[in-house]
C-alpha cells in the first residue's frame, strides 16, 4: 500500500543526516551536553529569523509557556484567559503554575481565538490572555493589546507558527512568546525542546534564570526555579533545520495552495469547508485543516487511515470537555464554535516534501470516502 504520513520525519531527517551527523560529533567532543556554543548559537540564529532581541532555549513547548507566564508574573490565584480550541498543553501550563484557566471560544473560520470572546473573559484576577497561533497562523495580538487593562499581559503560544507573522509582527516581538519544537513541528527537533521569545532582555534573563533552578550564575539562586534547559544535541538538529525553514515554509504554502485547487470541486458541492487566511497573515500551514461537511469526520477518517492516508485532527475535544478540565465547570454548548470545530476539522497530509501525486492521491481518497 502507497502510505502517506501525517507528516514524514524521515524525508526530513535525510535532508539534514550528515549535517546533524557532524554536529553531533562537535558536540561529544565537547562533552558540551546541557547548554554550551551550539545552543547559544541557535539561540541568536533563531531570534535573527523571529525578528525578535532574545530566544531562550528550554526543554519543551510546555514548560515555554510556563516559563513565559511567570516571567509576566503571572502566580497562584491568578486567572489566566486561553482558547477553549487548542492543545491540552496550553492549559496544563497555566494550571501547573497554580492559575485557573478561563476559557473563550475561537472564531468560526480560522478557529483562532475570538479577540472580543477572550476580553469579554477578562476580570479582575486576569493576569494574562494566551492567544494561540494554530495550524500555522497568527492570532490577532494586536486586537487584544490595545484594548486589556492595564494588569493583563499577553503571552503568546506560538508553537505552531515558526516563521509566520500578523501584519508585520511575529511572535514575541512586543511581548513574549513561547514555541515548541517538537518533532514534527516546522521546526523541530529529535526529542521535546522549545524556546521563549521576546525584545524585553529583563524578561528574558528572567526566564533563563527561572530554567536554570532560579540560577543566575552555579550555586547562586535569586528567584524559584526549576530545571528546562535545552541541550546541544538538539541544537545542532534545530540549527541545520532552521537553515532550511524559509525554503521548507515556501513548500508548505505552495503544497497547500494545491490542496486549495484539487478541492475546489469538493468545497463547491458543500462536502468540505477549506481552510482560511486571516487577513494579514503569512501562513507557514504547520497543518492543512479541512471542515468536513458531507459525512461524519470520523467515519472519515477511519476511511483514509484504511487506505493508508495519515489523516489527523487537530482538536478532537475542547478543553471544557476533557475530563482533566470538568472542574472548570462548562457544559456542552459553552463554547459553541471550539464544539463545532472539534466535530467537523480533519487534518491532511502537509509537509515540504509532499508531492503532487502524493496530494492528488489523498484527494482522491478523501473523495471517495464522501461518497460512501
């Protein structure tokens, strides 16, 4: 059977093989293994692409965000607004600082988070909101910016987005950011890793300093901490990954630009919704999301895994209706947008080195299991 991944690690590994191989072996002969050049190299090489003053390597996209709330003082007791569409981390970050989260609804059409949702959610306790850059594109930062209290910070979750921007910003620039660079990321790594971003060098040394069990130089430590710190071996795969994002980043627009025309004929009988730019925005497509309207998605999906099309979804259940999140509260019909969405989003084949019969191979699976 001709299988098409989700998303194919070994195309990407063999574009980089000898250039990690090498890299690795500078790093053993270093015995350079937490920190050391190759990360303070990547650190400054991934800023120069983010458009951003600092990048602080950690351990992964989880503990970034974390570590970009507490370096915006967010604590215990605080409420902290985040969208009810998106990956159970974004919330598992603000709970394991001790905050409540408090959820908004996403946006009908690109699934982002809803500006006006996530401040009618602001309150008193509200310390920050985290709009989420899904699938590869930017939230709207600046409808919140300039319309929060003055208490309220935004934290952006961009793992997402490597290389992405909203009307000329990208993320932390402004702010601060978090990314992940979890392997099948844009950009990502042979294991767990991240990074904070932003301009304000006080943040971040704060949230080196936190990483580092508070550590602002050995045995001396200034403020709480805990350990999540990015280590030289994957800073050598990041670093030969990054030179080859902008190229990896065109091939995705122009992989789904082809997606776009093979599924014209689908979206014009009304089977499937295809996805939207937000105005402004430059996609990287980190993921290519259809609605399916012509069948149950699940159905679907069972149908293209069948044939050997590695199909996703990209939530299947919103945050108020996990188990680990009852407590907040929420019923069915909430958050009625992120519900929607969780029904009806599928997740195609996307990735730089896709071809075009390997997406015309997928629509035509997909075709046939709508009209089944």
């Amino acid at each position: 059977m001709n299988r098409i991944p989700l998303v194919d690690l070994k195309a990407a590994h063999a574009e980089v093989a000898d250039e990690v191989r090498a890299g690795f072996e500078r790093v053993l002969a270093n015995t350079a293994f937490i920190g050391g050049e190759e990360v303070r190299l990547f650190e400054r090489e991934y800023a120069d692409f983010g458009r951003v003053a600092h990048c602080v390597g950690v351990a992964n996209g989880t503990d970034a965000v974390e570590l970009a709330l507490r370096a915006g003082g967010v604590g215990p007791g605080d409420e902290v607004v985040v969208p009810a569409n998106t990956f159970i981390a974004t919330v598992g970050a603000v709970a394991r600082i001790g905050a409540r989260p408090v959820l908004a609804d996403c946006l009908p059409d690109s699934h982002l988070l809803d500006p006006q949702a996530a401040l009618d959610a602001v309150g008193p306790a509200t310390r920050a909101v985290v709009p989420v850059h899904l699938y590869g594109q930017m939230s709207d930062v600046t409808a919140l910016t300039g319309r929060l209290p003055g208490h309220v910070r935004v934290v952006e979750d961009a793992a997402q987005c490597q290389g992405a921007s909203c009307g000329g910003r990208t993320p932390g620039s402004g702010s601060i950011a978090a990314t992940s660079f979890y392997p099948g990321k844009n950009l990502g790594a042979y294991g767990d890793a991240g990074a904070v971003l932003t301009d304000d060098e006080e943040r971040a040394d704060l949230v080196r300093a936190i990483a580092n069990h508070g550590g602002v130089a050995k045995y001396r430590h200034d403020v709480p901490g805990f350990n999540s710190r990015l280590d030289g071996l994957q800073a050598v795969v990041l670093r030969a990954k990054l030179a080859r994002l902008t190229d990896g980043n065109a091939a995705r627009r122009a992989a789904a630009a082809r997606y776009d025309a093979l599924l014209t004929g689908l979206a014009a009988g009304g089977r499937v919704v295809l996805p939207v730019t937000a105005p402004g925005n430059v996609h990287v497509w980190h993921l290519y999301v259809v609605q399916i309207t012509g069948a149950d998605r699940d159905d679907v999906v069972g149908k293209l895994g069948a044939e050997g099309i590695g199909a996703g979804v990209h939530y299947p259940q919103p945050v108020h209706l996990t188990p680990a999140y009852r407590h907040l509260g929420h019923s069915p019909g909430d958050f009625p947008n992120a519900e929607k969405a969780a029904e009806r989003i599928l997740s195609l084949p996307l990735y730089p080195q896709i071809t075009p019969d390997q997406q015309q191979r997928v629509v035509d699976v997909l075709t046939a299991a709508l009209a089944c």
